[in-house]
C-alpha cells in the first residue's frame, strides 16, 4: 500500500528543515519556541480516556524535542482542563486563540465538545487534528480547518453485528446516552442492522447526565426478548448496565459497548463480570498484528513514563501528533493556510496507522472489535486482524 512519507522520511524532513528560512525567524514571544494549544477534559465525566490522550501529547513532545523540534522550534503546550464542559472548553479555546497567540491547536476529548470547539477554530481559521472525535456528522458542515485521524462513529459496532449474525441473533436491542456520539453510533447500528437482517426489539436513549440504575430500562428490554445489546457507552454507564446484567440474571447471547470496555479499569474495575464483553477499538499495542512504523519504540517509551502500556485513546493521541509534526514539516512553515492544506493532502504511516483524509478531512482509519478475555482485551474482527476466536455466545451467569 502507498503511504506517503513514513516517520523515517519525517525525521530526515525534520533535519532538512533545519535549514529553512522559516528558522531564522523568531515568534512573537521573542524566542525559539513554538506553542500548541488546547483544552482537554482533565476533570469530569471524560478525565479517564482524555487523561491518557494528555498523557501521549506530554510524551511526543519530549520526543519531538529530542529530535529538534519543528522546524527547529522548541514545542511547548499549554494544556487547559474544559471540566469535561462543551461551554467551557469554547471559551477555553477563544482564551488560547485570542490572548495566549498560540501557533497551533489540538483538540478535546469527545465528539460533542470538539463539534462545538470546531465553530471557534474555524471562524480564527485555525486547522485543527482531531483524536477523540468519532461522529462523522462534525465533518459534514463544510469545515474547512478540522481534520479527523480515527474511524467514525458509525462502525464502532459493526464488528459485533457481524459477529451477532454469525452465531444466531436475531433480536437486538440499541441503548445509549442522549448525547452527539453515541447517537451517531445508533445510526450505525441502525444501519448494520438492517443489512444484517437482525431486528431491533427496542431502540433507547438515557439521559446523558444518568450513570446510575438502570434495571428498568434492561427489565423492558428483557421483556421484549432481546438476545443482544448494542450499549452505546462511556465507562460508567457500561459498567453499571453489566453489573446489573448479572444481578438479573439475564444472559444475552452479546453485550457490546463503545467506549467504555476499552479502557483498562473496566476489565480491571469489574473483574469475571467483564469477562466476554465486546467493545471496539481503534488501536491496540500488538505491533505483531498491526506492524506500523515505531510502534514498539512509542509503546516501550509510553510504558516506561507511565507505568502501564497505551490503550487506544493514547495511540490515537500520539499517532494525531505525528500528523502535526508531518504537516508542519510539508508546509515548512507555521502558516494556518498551508498547514491546512498539508492535513488535507498528506499521506503518511504514524503509528497508530495511515493518515489520508478525503475532501471533507473523514480519516481513512479502520478499528477492531475485541473481547475481553481473562482480563485482556482481544482482537476477535475482523478475522485477519483476530488475536483469538470469539467466546460467543456468551457464557450463561451461572456457569462462569
């Protein structure tokens, strides 16, 4: 497959611009430095996964550093906490395009608040690289400055389907919050299926603050007689609607989720209870099976720093920086016009796999659906990508 440059072609890039003109030129804060910032949910209902994204950004910039910077510019951030709040984080990013001057932008956590971010940076035409935005509807409103670096929204469940009508399904039931991307993710379920031929039973919404009971919702979908549900779910709702699962004794033939099981507390927060669980992922640190250039370099270098190995909200984080430091490196300079025109015409190998984006800045990315497997989160689809066999239909409560 042609992919552009690789990250071996970026840092002799990065060495050749060492002479460009662009690096004689200090910026208007009088030094040698260029600033990227961005709000990020630090605190609130997102801190877990945009947690680990910070966590990746910290980490490129050491190494960016160590390699001379862009353009020979030494990067700094300034990462601000949005409290996980759409309003706050738009006023957030005002603050940093307007008063701090920064020379680039990252984005939030999560679909809803880089949607709404996304009218600020395009009206100070700012070009903006998304890594946790997933709804393919921010791309459809004729933006011209943000560009996305994951799978959307809609095939988060799409491995789970496929696999639902392997083993029997025909029964489904669709839950999730009220909220940007776990309705898009509806959509997609939706459409999966009916291509499938399964029928959906019942199809639901909770309120997007609700992260507590939810026996009345899985009571009216057992009496429907669903075989499977769909939940389109952060970590808390996830969690407690499988506990609850248990406590009911209702066993479904599949439980998949969005988000939540692919952060590591969930296995490791509920134990035997997460175990067969599906979910999806965008990125897992198997460089037996995915094979992208540096990945064991950034997953040794992650593990070292943090103590624990990257999940896929850190990959993708990190894999959205290299394509700035790739687009910087093509433009050879810090214009917002043609760093924009660089995301929108590059084709390069990260890490955390191909970057080529289509008219409208959609990533040609591809995500996997896992199981979680003793504790581990396991490739299961597709099948060239697949680490192990699916255990479905999932095990009945009772003889676990």
């Amino acid at each position: 497959m042609k992919t552009g440059i690789s990250l071996i072609a970026v840092s002799m890039l990065s060495f050749a611009a060492l002479f460009s003109s662009d690096m004689a030129m200090a910026n208007h804060r009088g030094d040698n430095t260029v600033l990227i910032g961005g709000a990020i949910s630090m605190t609130g209902r997102y801190s877990e996964p945009a947690g680990r994204n910070l966590n990746s950004i910290k980490l490129w910039v050491e190494d960016v550093n160590k390699r001379g910077g862009l353009l020979g510019h030494t990067v700094e951030i300034k990462y601000l906490d949005d409290k996980s709040d759409k309003q706050t984080s738009i006023k957030l990013y005002e603050k940093l395009i307007s008063d701090d001057k920064v020379d680039l932008v990252s984005s939030p956590y999560s679909s809803g608040i880089t949607d709404a971010v996304a009218n600020v940076t395009e009206r100070f035409k700012m070009p903006m690289i998304t890594f946790a935005a997933a709804s393919s509807v921010i791309w459809e409103k004729g933006r011209r400055y943000i560009f996305n670096t994951i799978d959307y929204a809609e095939n988060y469940q799409k491995g789970a389907l496929f696999l639902a009508k392997e083993i029997g399904v025909k029964r489904i039931a669709i839950i999730g919050e009220d909220s940007l991307f776990p309705r898009m993710t509806r959509k997609g379920v939706e459409k999966w299926a009916e291509q499938l031929g399964l029928e959906i039973v019942l199809a639901e919404n909770y309120g997007s603050r609700k992260q507590g009971d939810y026996t009345a919702l899985l009571q009216k979908i057992k009496s429907k007689r669903a075989q499977a549900i769909f939940s389109n779910s952060y970590f808390a709702d996830a969690a407690s609607q499988i506990r609850t699962l248990r406590e009911m004794d209702y066993n479904l033939m599949i439980f998949a989720s969005t988000v939540g099981p692919g952060l590591p507390r969930f296995a490791n927060d509920l134990g035997p209870t997460a175990e067969y669980v599906l979910g999806f992922t965008q990125w897992e640190p198997i460089p037996e099976k995915l094979g992208y250039p540096g990945m064991k370099e950034y997953i040794a270098g992650y593990t070292e720093k943090y103590g624990t190995p990257p999940n896929y909200h850190a990959g993708a984080a990190y894999g959205a920086m290299q394509v700035l430091e790739a687009a910087v490196i093509h433009a050879g300079s810090f214009d917002s016009e043609k760093i924009r025109d660089a995301y929108a015409s590059i084709d390069v190998m990260t890490m955390f796999g191909r970057y080529k984006v289509d008219e409208k800045g959609l990533s040609s990315h591809k995500g996997m659906t896992f199981q979680i497997q003793n504790g581990k989160r396991m490739i299961v689809w597709p099948k060239e990508q697949a680490q192990v066999e699916a255990i479905l239909p999932m095990p009945k409560w009772s003889e676990r």
